[in-house]
C-alpha cells in the first residue's frame, strides 16, 4: 500500500511534535500557556459569539423570513443580533434590579440594628457577670499587657505596608483596566464573527479542503456538526433548568411565606446556569437578605435550598440537561463531578457538553459498525 507524499508530510509533523513535547516539555507548554493567554481575547469573544448567536440565529428567522427586498435582507442580521444583546443584557439587568435594592436595603437595615444589638448583647454579658468575675479576669489579663510593643509593632507594620499598599492599588487598576480593554476586544470581535459566520466558515472550508486530506476534512466536519449540536442543545437546557428551577423556588418560598420570594428565585434561577452549584449561589444571597429580618426564617431557608438542590441535582438536572443532549442522567452527574475536580467551576460547565459529544460520536460509530446507523 503505497502512502500519499501529504500523508507522510503530516504524519512526519506529528511525530515532531509529539519528540518535541517529550524532549522540550516545559518549554512547549510554557509558550503555550502564553499564547493562551495572549489569546484570551479572542478566545472570550468567539464563546461569547457562540452564545449570542444561539439566540441572534433563531431571531432572523422570525425577522421577514420570505422578505426579498434588499433592506430587509441587509438589516435582517444586525437586527438580530441588536435583539439577541438587547435580550440578554434585559434579563441580566431585570435580575440585578430586583436583588441589588433587597441587598442593599438588607444591609442598611443590619447597620441601623446593629447599636441595639450590641446594647442587648452587653445588657445580656452584664446580667451573667454580676459579680464582675468576667471584669477581673479581664483586668487582670490586661494589666500586664504590653500595650507599648504592641504600638510599635503596629506603627512598624504600617509605615512597611503603605508602599505596598499603593503598589497594590495601582496593580488593582492597571488589572481593572486591562480587563475592560480585553471584554471591549472581546466584544467587538464576537460581533465581527457573527456579522461575517458565512464568510469566515466559507474560508476555512477552503482551506480545509485545499491543504488536508478529504477523509480528514470530511471528519472534522462532522465532529464539529456534533459538537456545535451538543454544545447548542445543552445550553437550551441550561436556560429551560434554569427557568423550572427559579419557579420553584419562588413559589416554593411564597409557600413556606419566606420575604423577597421574587427576588430571591429569580437569582437562583439565572445562577443556575452554572451547573449543579448555582442553586447554592443564590441560596447565599437569599440567605443573608432573610437573616437581617427573620434569623429564624433564614435558617429555614437554608434548609429549604439544601431540599431544593437535592431534588434539582438528583431529578430537573439530569432529566431535563440531560434529556435535551440524549445523555444518560448518571453519565452527567459523572461528568459534573470529574469536570469540577479538573478545572472548578469552568471544568462543570464543560464536562457535561463534552461527554455528550464523545458519547455520541462512540454511539453513532457503535450503531454504524452494527449496521443500526447509515453513512
């Protein structure tokens, strides 16, 4: 069997490659964690397409589908994606605006609590300390104490920190600033990927099929097709997971008469776009907006989100996650768990798009090598 000269081109290339890693490890992968990072730009901006285009695509079909004149062609695309952002950025600020003022007022209202308090607290200490044996062990502890070094020691600490505190400021805003600069690059090019998607896709095709062989581009097409059905199909069920859990919370706590039920659910709702924890995070927040009203009421809710994340961890997520990619329910659960010891919170969010695709490509293999499933 006679080997093409492209094959053992790439073949000879690969086999480089993989000498290289195992003579150059840490310097290969060191210029490629850089090269990550410098494009971490762009890599935000093509997730952030990716999403975006999810809901600008379903949007363009609704904006004159069968028009044929010229301007509506033109506007159909930016329209869409100006509704997709609009959309978004709508939900977003809806949530924040109904739990910033609840946090806020919460916070407030501990503030303006706490002198009574802690009045109530020392009226409390002082019925227990009648005889003032708490007092004289105080005193008497104290009485020895060196507050002199202890001065000098803090203005030492002080004097040696406030450089470093300056530094510390100024290296806060430079990061601040070259974090606006990289979402504004980010931003900016997602919205070039979407406006151009055929153009773009229709170059790589060419490029694929000039300069690869037509087994491999035929392949990697079709992996992709996967890939971009799984990845579009898990995050349909993220949101619809996310709509089912933030009802029930609301009306779950409207039953059990918790305060802020609206509030409250729909940032368990919108957090629940991170698999499995999300739950948790609005729990946090509900939490403290109960406690500075009801500490009794809160406990109650604690226990009430600890119910409602069983029962959306072990049935809603994987059958509706899950149902929507075709993946098993222990399959995802198994997923979760390996993706958040790999990489934490951005290893959960992938974990679960990803086993779904590996497993339907070895289905889809399994079924044609059976003769179940046609080319």
């Amino acid at each position: 069997m006679t080997i093409s000269k492209k094959s053992f081109v790439w073949s000879s290339v690969v086999v480089a490659l993989f000498l290289a890693c195992l003579v150059y490890p840490g310097q290969i992968f060191g210029a490629i964690g850089k090269l990550i990072s410098v494009l971490n730009p762009l890599i935000l901006g093509g997730v952030m397409a990716y999403a975006v285009n999810l809901l600008s695509r379903q949007l363009e079909k609704w904006l004159w589908p069968h028009a044929s004149q010229k301007w509506a062609q033109g506007s159909r695309r930016p329209l869409a994606i100006l509704f997709a952002l609009l959309i978004i950025v709508l939900v977003i600020a809806g949530v924040m605006r109904l739990v910033i003022p609840q946090f806020v007022d919460a916070i407030n209202s501990f503030f303006k609590t706490l002198p009574s308090t802690l009045n109530d607290v020392t009226h409390w200490l002082n019925q227990i300390d009648q005889d003032h044996t708490i007092s004289k062990r105080i005193t008497a502890a104290t009485a020895d104490f060196n507050w002199q070094s202890v001065e000098t020691k803090a203005t030492k600490y002080l004097t040696a920190g406030a450089s470093g505190l300056f530094s510390s400021t100024v290296s806060i805003f430079s990061n601040i600033f070259a974090g606006l600069i990289n979402f504004v690059l980010s931003f900016v090019f997602s919205i070039y990927l979407i406006s151009g998607k055929e153009k773009i896709g229709g170059w790589l095709n060419r490029l694929m099929d000039d300069f690869l062989p037509a087994k491999f581009v035929a392949k990697t097409r079709y992996v992709v097709k996967v890939t971009d059905k799984m990845f579009s199909s898990f995050i349909a069920g993220q949101v619809l997971e996310g709509f089912i859990l933030g009802a029930l919370c609301t009306l779950g706590m409207m039953l059990f008469r918790f305060p802020d039920a609206v509030s409250i659910g729909a940032l368990v709702g919108v957090s629940a776009l991170i698999p499995m924890i999300g739950a948790w995070i609005g729990g946090v927040v509900g939490f403290v907006l109960i406690a500075v009203t009801s500490p009794i009421k809160a406990i109650l809710f604690v226990v009430f989100i600890i119910v409602l994340q069983q029962v959306e961890g072990n049935l809603i997520y994987p059958r509706v996650v899950g149902g929507t990619i075709g993946l098993p329910g222990i399959l995802v659960l198994g997923a979760i768990t390996v993706g958040s010891g790999l990489a934490g919170i951005v290893g959960m969010m992938l974990a679960v798009p990803v086993t779904a695709t590996l497993y339907r490509l070895m289905r889809n293999a399994t079924f044609k090598k059976e003769g179940i499933l046609k080319e």
